[in-house]
C-alpha cells in the first residue's frame, strides 16, 4: 500500500497507529463514550436534517464569497439567508 495517510493535512505515523492499537486494544469505556456522544453536536432540540441543494458554479462562488467575507462556513451563510 503506497502513499503516506494523513488525517487533517497531518501525516500519520507508525508510532502514532501503534498508540492507537494499544489503546483500542486496551478497550474503551463505554459509559464515557455515550456519554461524548457521536457525531456533530446538534443545533437545537430535535434533530437537524440534512438538505441536498444544487448551486451553479455562480451561485457557489457567491456563497463561498459571502462566507469568507463574513468568517463563515458555507453553512452559517447558507442558513442566515
């Protein structure tokens, strides 16, 4: 398998998957893991949906343009308009 892995941009080194092993093989505390929860944390108090939406390559520059003049993502923007 060639190529170097990176998570975020940063590269993933032997010692670093040799520490994850351990501690996987170590086992988890499944009590605290429920209690993190999984996945984004959620923006109000029932569940968010999630939105397909097609953009023209127009509309997505506006968008990103918009987002990056505010210090937004593009779905902070998308969802104050």
């Amino acid at each position: 398998m060639g190529g170097q892995k990176a998570i975020g941009g940063a590269p993933v080194t032997e010692e670093q998957i040799v520490a994850w092993a351990a501690e996987a093989e170590a086992g988890y505390d499944a009590d605290e893991l429920r209690r993190r929860g999984r996945g984004r944390p959620g923006r109000g108090a029932a569940p968010s949906r999630v939105v397909a939406v097609r953009l023209t390559a127009e509309e997505l520059a506006a968008l990103d343009a918009r987002a990056e003049r505010e210090h937004k993502t593009r779905s902070e923007a998308m969802r104050e308009h």
